[in-house]
C-alpha cells in the first residue's frame, strides 16, 4: 500500500552510513541518497517534505514563486550541487521575492514578465553580471518546478541579458610591483591582514579558496612545499568543481610561516582547522574586508582595487617576470585554476614586457652593419657586413673592442644605503634588490656571466672580459684589488692575441 506524501524514513546501512526514503507527490517512495550522518538524512527528507507540500498547493493552484522559493533553496543546499548558496538566497530575498510575479501561481509566471522583470533590474545600479546572476538563479529554480511537474515548460529558458558592451578599459586591476611593496609594508595595515595579503597574492587563491584552505591542506615538508585546494567556499569545491596543488611561492611561504605563528593569538579557537579562520574560530565571509579601501588609501593607492585582484596581480606579476622566470600563459592557468585557456589570455598582454627584456638582454647574436657608403660606389660589391665582433676571428681579423662603462657608482651609493638602513633596522628589501641589480648589469658582471654560460663566442667574451679586467678603469673602479698590466706580466708588455 502507497505511504502518503510528505513522509519518509531514515534507515542505517552497515556501511555506517543512514539512507534517506520518502514517498513523493507521484506517489511512489524514492530514494533520495546516503548521507553521513542521520541528521544529515533528516535533512534531506525535510526539504522532500517542503518540496512536496508545494506541489500539493499548486494542483489546487496555491503555489507561488515567493511560496515556494525557501523550499527550493532549502532542497538546493541540501544537494550540495550549487556553490554560491549565499548568493543564490540573496538574490531569492532582494530580487526575486520583490519581482511582480514572486506572488502569481507558478503557472501563469510568463516569459514576457520575466523580461520586463529583467529590463527593471538593467535600469538599477546593478552590474550586468548581477543581472545574469539573478535571471540564472531564477531560470534553475523554475527548472526545479518543471522536474516536479509543477510546470510544464520554463519560461526563464527563453529569456536572456543583453551582451555587455565591449570594454574600453580593462574590468580588473592588478598592483604594479612598486604598488605591491607599498601595500605589503604598509603600517596602517594590522600585521595579521598583511600576512593574509601577501599570502592571497602569492598563491593566487580566490578569497572563498582563501578561507576555506584547511590546515590539513598544507604540505610544507620537502623541497617543494604546496597547498592543496579541495574547497572554494565551506564544503563545496572549487569553482569547476575541480581541485588543484598550489605550489608556495616565496611571498606566499614566507607569510604562511609568520602566520602559523600568530594563529593560536589570532584565534584561540579554531574548531575546523581552518588555516584563516575569524577572530572567533569559525569561517570567515566571502564579502568585502572591512577596511579595505582606508588600507589601499594608506599605502596610496588611489585606483579602485578588489581583494580579487589580488589574484589578477598574482597573475600578471608571473606573466610578466616581474617576480624572476616570465611563466608562459599555461602555466600560470595551472596555478590559477582557469578552466579555459581564454581565461588566462586576459594576461597576455603582459608577456610584452618579458619578451622586451628577454630581447634587450640577447646580446650575443650577429650585428649587422652599414658598410661606408663611398666605399660601396667605389665599386665594393658588399652593402652590407656583420659586425667585426662576431666575424670569423683569424689572425688579421683583429676584433674592434667597444667601450664599456665601468662605473659600479650607482652600486656603491645604493650599497651605502642598505648598509645604513640595515643598521637602523630598516626594511631593506627594496635596496637589496636594486644593490643586486647594479651588480649584475655592470658590464664586468654580464661578460663573466657569458663565459660562465659557454656558446660559440665565449672565447670571444673571454678576451672582452681580459681586456676589460687588464684596463685602468675597473682597477680603479674596484679600488685597486687588480694588478696592472704590467704587474700581471712582469717580464714583458702585456697583449690580448685573437688570431
């Protein structure tokens, strides 16, 4: 004999698990899954339950959308199969309860008002994408109503949001790196919120994957220390549906460290093992962070910057080079979890600046030079050469040696500063980075870097190097440590032979 709709029953399974039965509106009992626990189970039927009295109001045409809608969500949390379930109740609450048709039987809810319903929304403050968003959560919830039988079409199905104008500036930001340095040493910023910062931007995260990474997730033993990220908000995975390893780069390990520290103080309960809980132990809202517009403010930032581009600096930093290695675009769509390649293009514009250095810095390659235009009509049948530097080096082919500038001035002025602000207790990141890079362009620093790395005009390197160490000029420059020529061959003049 058929139970009545609306009840159901839990039962254990050996597995330790609790199965959930509950006869639906078309009469028949069903098997609605197993769950965890029996609380879990319960659940779960008591969605059915509320799903099915809707039914029954609507047969005699008492269903409506604002009726039915808490039943809906209730179900749809319960399933586990939508992400942004705060999103989802909000926009129910603010919009789509407010709708004109929220109070009609679902039945007469038609495509038209749904439209004119979509041309209100467009006419608010709200963001085209908000729009979508609200038109999507009610075109899913009517898809529920049509499953049920409750409708026999959806007319959301046929209903859509114009095409947002094609952009004239980039929709996202990111921090340039001097942006980034401000933002990180930033005093007006507490110490706990820097961390978190430099941690989002290091690893990219969304802010949902952010706080929903669990102390578990991190693997900080071994060589290549990485986080895994299995959530994109509390028990759902991340956007999808996918997770990933996170390898931790330098910024971003070296905040996690400092922040493991200060955790026990930061939150002296911590329940889930959460790795950025709330102050009070629990997870922390996907929202805007209080205070975050006075901390950009502070670290004079002007520009609108969301937490989220946080993610966007952490990929264009990487496509770029600014932070060593340019990572090609495949790559960094690893790292960030892009679904599409298309995704990760939006930084491809940004590899202009690697490639610019990359090509600024190939240095040992064939020049071609313009041969002496009176010399051409005098009969010479080559206009054009390649540089003497690169010709085949024989013995009367002597290689013209160009000037270098020696000067390592700017190296030791910015090394003076590093001194002095090291011994103030100074943040000297900055200086320690532009001291290195006065170093390492100096001409005497990138010849040795070329012979080090061999090729076929090491050799010829080799000799500019020689040359270069035998002048006057970086003995001076290098306060005397190099013995002169004469000096370096006692017993006679000193020469550099190409042949």
């Amino acid at each position: 004999m058929k139970r009545e709709a609306g009840t159901g029953t839990v039962e254990p399974m050996p597995s330790g698990r609790f199965r959930a039965k509950a006869t639906l509106p078309d009469g028949v009992r069903h098997s609605l899954g197993t769950y965890e626990t029996e609380e879990e189970a319960e659940g779960v039927i008591a969605a059915a339950v509320l799903r099915a009295q809707s039914v029954r109001l609507e047969r005699v045409g008492g269903a409506t959308i604002a009726g039915w809608g808490p039943s809906w969500l209730e179900e749809l949390k319960q399933s586990k199969s939508y992400v942004a379930m705060p999103n989802a109740r909000s926009i129910f609450k603010h919009r789509i309860s407010a709708a004109p048709f929220a109070a009609w039987p679902l039945r007469r809810v038609t495509a038209r008002a749904i439209r004119a319903w979509v041309a209100a929304l467009l006419r608010t403050e709200l963001s085209l994408s908000s729009v979508r968003q609200s038109l999507t959560v009610l075109r899913k919830m009517l898809d529920g109503a049509v499953e049920l039988g409750m409708l026999d079409v959806n007319p959301a199905r046929e209903v859509r949001v114009p095409r947002q104008p094609a952009a004239t500036s980039e929709p996202w930001a990111y921090l340039l790196p001097e942006e980034q340095h401000r933002l990180l040493s930033c005093e007006a910023i507490p110490h706990a919120w820097r961390l978190s910062i430099a941690f989002a931007m290091g690893t990219g995260l969304r802010q949902g994957e952010q706080w929903s990474l669990h102390l578990a997730d991190l693997h900080l033993d071994g060589p290549a220390p990485y986080a895994s990220v299995r959530f994109g908000s509390r028990e759902r995975a991340p956007k999808g549906r996918k997770s990933r390893k996170v390898p931790l780069l330098p910024l971003a390990l070296d905040a996690l460290r400092q922040w493991l520290t200060i955790l026990p103080t930061f939150a002296k309960r911590n329940p889930n093992g959460l790795v950025f809980p709330g102050p009070s132990g629990g997870f922390q809202k996907v929202s805007r962070v209080p205070g975050w517009a006075g901390w950009l403010k502070s670290a004079g930032i002007e520009r609108r910057v969301r937490w989220h581009d946080l993610r966007h600096t952490c990929g264009a930093s990487l496509v770029s080079g600014w932070w060593g290695r340019a990572w090609r675009l495949e790559e960094v769509r690893e790292l960030l979890g892009h679904h599409a390649i298309s995704m990760t293009e939006r930084y491809a514009h940004l590899g202009e600046s690697a490639l610019t250095k990359a090509a600024s810095e190939t240095l040992d390659c064939p020049r071609v030079v313009l041969v002496d235009a009176d010399a051409a009509k005098n009969g010479s049948e080559v206009a054009v050469g390649l540089n003497p530097r690169h010709s085949p080096r024989t013995s009367s082919n002597e290689p013209e040696i160009k000037d270098f500038p020696t000067s390592l001035d700017d190296a030791r002025t910015i090394a003076l500063q590093l001194v002095r602000a090291a011994r103030r207790r100074e943040d000297t990141r900055e200086l320690e980075a532009r001291v290195s890079a006065a170093v390492l362009g100096s001409p005497i620093v990138r010849l040795a870097l070329a012979v080090a790395a061999g090729g076929p005009h090491a050799t010829d390197r080799a000799l500019d190097l020689a040359e270069l160490i035998l002048s006057d000029e970086p003995r001076a420059m290098l306060g005397g440590a190099l013995p002169s020529a004469a000096q370096a061959e006692p017993s006679g003049p000193v020469g550099v032979s190409r042949g």
